[in-house]
C-alpha cells in the first residue's frame, strides 16, 4: 500500500471522532497534518527513485566507434560510451564474451595497456550500469602488432677490429635494446647502434643484429659478413680487459662497473636546482632533462696506464669497448687517444685513434675522450679492452755447416750476416726452416730450445745413410721481434 492510500485511510477515521472526542480528534488532525507533510516531502524521491529503478532495470547500450592507437610503450584505446553506464570492461580473445580474457574495468571512456608481443588480438568491450547489467553485446576490435623488419647492419674492418652499425627498424613500441650476435652466439646486448668488437685471429665472421622492444618482440636478425684479415705478420700477443675502477675519470663518475659520461660531479644542490632555474623535479622534467643528473657536461674523459714489462717494437695497439645511450638523451662521440713511453718517464704525445701503429712501447697511456653534442647526452661505457698486436718477422740466410762442429753449427740471432747468421732480434721465435743446397740426398736438421728472446738455434746436416756431411745450408726464421 502507498503512503497516500494509508494517509486517507488515516483521515477517514479521524473525522469519525470529531463529535465523539473533540479533543482526541484534534490531536489527531494535528497528526494527519504531520503525516501529509511527510508524505509531500517524501514523494519527489519516491518518484526520482522509481525512476532510476527503471532505468537500471534496462541494460546500458553497447559503446560504439572503437579505436586504438599505439604509444611507444603501450596500447591505447578509445570508445563512444551510453550516458546510463557506470563502467566498460575490456576483453581479449576468446570466441566470444564469455571465453575472453579479462583485461581492465574503467569508468572512462578509454584505456592504456602494456605494450603487446607480436600477433592478431581481439578485444571485446562492454558497457556495464548501476545495476550491474551489462550491453547485451560486445563490440569487437582486431589490431595486429606485426614482425619488425631486421637492422640494417654495415661491417667496417679496421685491422683486427670490426666496427659495427645498423639502422633502428621500424617498430609498433619503442625499441629497448638489441642482441648482436657474432656466428651464431650471442656476445653483446646493448641500447646503441654501434659496436666494436676485436677478433683474434683471420676468417669471414657472420654478424648478426636483432631488435627487441619494450613488449619483448624480437625482430628479424640482420646479419652481414665481414673478413678480418690480420695485418701482415702481426698477431695479438696481448689482450687485457681495463678496470674502470682504477681509471683517472675526468666529468665521469662509475656505475655498476660502467663509466657514464658527461657528468658535472661537483655542481651542488643549490647550483643544479636553484641556480638552474627548477624549483621542482618535474620542472626539470619539463624542460627534458629526465635524469635528475641532468643537464650534462660536454666533454670528459677516462685514462689508464700500463707497464707491459719489456719493449715492444712495431706493434699495433687497439683500444674497444661497449657503448650504451641511456633512453632519452641523445648519443656521445667517443674518441681514443694514445701515449706510449719506454721508461715511463719521456712520454710520445698523444695521439688520436681507437688503433694506432708504434715502432716501440713498454709503457702505454690510453685514454676515452667523450664530446657530447648537447647537454641532453649521456652514454655509459663498459668492457673496455686494450689489445697489443706484435709484427711477425721473417730472418734468413745460408750458413756453411761443418761436420766438425760436435754440437751442430751455430746460427746466431743476431750475429755477423756476412758469415751466414741473422741480422734480427727476436723476443719468440715461431718456426725454423733448414734446407741443404746440395743435388746430393742431403737432410738438415736444427737444435733449438724454445725461450723468450732467443739468441741462437744449430744446424746438422746428415747423409742418406745417417753421417754427418759438411754442406751449405739455407736457414729462414719466423718470429716476434
């Protein structure tokens, strides 16, 4: 029954007593006043209630014009929603609505999610009410995050060093790293499109680049070949990886191993925010510098010096290392540049060039220089290596060996070429080679003990029958001078 039904029923017996009880009937007059008063207030929000009874009785429409569009992380989408729906949720897959997997429920008209792995998805929405009624359909969306493209990789040789660069390919989500493989197996994953690496001996080397993006997609591996060949006679008699640790740094200060690079490390809180114009974080963040080390320096710079022992003489010495650009900033040239001394006290000047030619060196300052285009650059620096090559030599001559000499007839290293010896010094020799210039079945034979900077080596000289003979012999010496 309604509240106006029970106050007429309530008048009705009111005006029954108004001859019976004069007093009760008043006070109850007073009362009917009272209840149709509160039936006046109470019956706009009976009305107004009813109302939206009936509309969340009714099942919200379907949104409509359903789009998306892709950040560099992740995927947007965007809908034309019923003025009655309180929520939307998103699906993916599924046959239908009811398979689909649950994504997100939002009161707006739109939604962000994670970056997506490469595929054909279908996402699903629908409108939802306050009474929890969903649009009886669902309208569908179809996107495809496709394959990307492989780097475009070029391959510059220089000696033993290998320079690689590639070109970024074209991807749905930003590009968080690439994996740069050499035959197959994978020796570097870095932010940068360029690489150096250092190949100890000669061959035709396949290189490969592949690019990953923030969802994880992994493209097309580019690959190209490359031969090294090493430089005449030259070969790697030392390969030592630089402890960034000990390194003099100059505007660098070290991370996780790493040397980051152009930093101003004595610019103090009030120079970096108060003096630099930000009287907040996000300030700076709005005049984009994201890093809170930001804005950065221009130049910089990391040295180290080494004691290899002993002289050197014609080497060819190489500095490489592995070059990372923090997401954001922009790149930083970096340049080698090369000292090298004998005593470690009259020093060469330096010089420019990640692989330098020198005609003799015990003691070697290497250095990084960095130069930034702006102050919105930074890299990191790690694996540094430095790679001493030793030219190989070839020795020869002819000596007149004599079955006289009980413990074979010396060649020395280096001794008076006019009388058959050689003219080099050696610090290791490889390979010696003896060869009797006789038309008679002559074998020539040499003793030599296998030690650092060898002086010597003999020679014998033997018939078809195992005697000692006198003959002249042609001697060649290959080694490390």
């Amino acid at each position: 029954m309604s509240i106006q039904a029970e106050s007429n029923k309530v008048r009705q017996l009111i005006d029954g007593l108004q001859k019976d009880n004069p007093r009760l009937y008043q006070a109850l007059l007073a009362l009917s006043k009272d209840v149709s008063n509160l039936y006046e207030e109470l019956h706009p929000i009976q009305s107004a209630t009813s109302g939206l009874v009936a509309a969340a009785g009714t099942p919200p429409n379907t949104p409509t014009i359903f789009t998306s569009t892709f950040g560099p992380f992740t995927v947007n989408f965007v809908w034309v929603g019923d003025p009655t729906a309180l929520f939307y949720e998103l699906r993916v897959g599924g046959v239908d609505w009811d398979s689909a997997t649950f994504i997100v429920k939002t009161p707006s008209n739109g939604a962000s999610i994670d970056a997506l792995l490469e595929g054909s998805y279908t996402f699903r929405l629908k409108a939802i009410n306050s009474a929890a009624l969903y649009s009886l359909t669902d309208i569908t969306l179809d996107i495809t995050i496709p394959e990307a493209a492989a780097p475009s990789i070029a391959a510059q040789v220089i000696d033993n060093n290998v320079l690689l660069s590639w070109t970024a390919p074209v991807e749905t989500f930003q590009i968080d790293h690439y994996n740069v493989y050499v035959n197959g197996v994978k020796f570097a994953e870095i932010t940068s499109t360029f690489i150096g690496r250092f190949e100890s001996s000669s061959g035709t080397y396949l290189y490969g680049v592949e690019a990953v993006d923030a969802a994880g997609n992994v493209s097309v591996r580019g690959e190209v070949s490359a031969a090294v060949r090493q430089p005449p006679d030259f070969e790697v008699t030392d390969l030592r990886d630089i402890d960034v640790n000990n390194m003099t740094l100059v505007n660098c200060f070290l991370q996780n191993n790493t040397i980051v690079a152009c930093e101003d490390l004595v610019e103090t809180f009030e120079d970096h925010f108060i003096n630099g114009g930000w009287a907040t974080p996000q300030e700076q963040v709005d005049d984009a510098f994201e890093r809170f080390i930001q804005e950065n320096l221009l130049t910089g710079s990391a040295l180290d010096e080494f004691d290899y022992g002993v002289i050197f003489t014609n080497v060819i010495i190489t500095l490489t290392f592995v070059k990372n650009i923090f997401s954001g900033t922009n790149d930083v040239t970096v340049e080698g540049e090369m000292s090298v001394s004998d005593d470690g006290i009259s020093w060469s000047t330096p010089s420019p060039g990640l692989s330098q030619f020198f005609t003799s060196v015990r003691y070697l300052r290497a250095s990084l220089k960095f130069t930034a285009p702006d102050s919105d650059s930074m890299i990191s620096v790690g694996t540094v290596r430095v790679a001493i090559n030793v030219k190989r030599e070839v020795d020869a001559n002819n000596i007149m060996c004599l079955a006289s000499d009980v413990n074979g007839t010396e060649v020395q290293l280096p001794g008076d070429f006019s009388l058959g010896h050689g003219s080099k010094t050696f610090k290791d020799i490889d390979s010696i080679t003896t060869t009797p210039k006789s038309v008679s079945p002559f074998t020539a034979h040499f003793d030599f003990v296998d030690v650092p900077n060898p002086t010597n080596f003999f020679i014998y000289v033997f018939d078809s029958a195992g005697r000692r003979v006198d003959s002249l012999v042609d001697w060649k010496v290959k080694g490390i001078v």
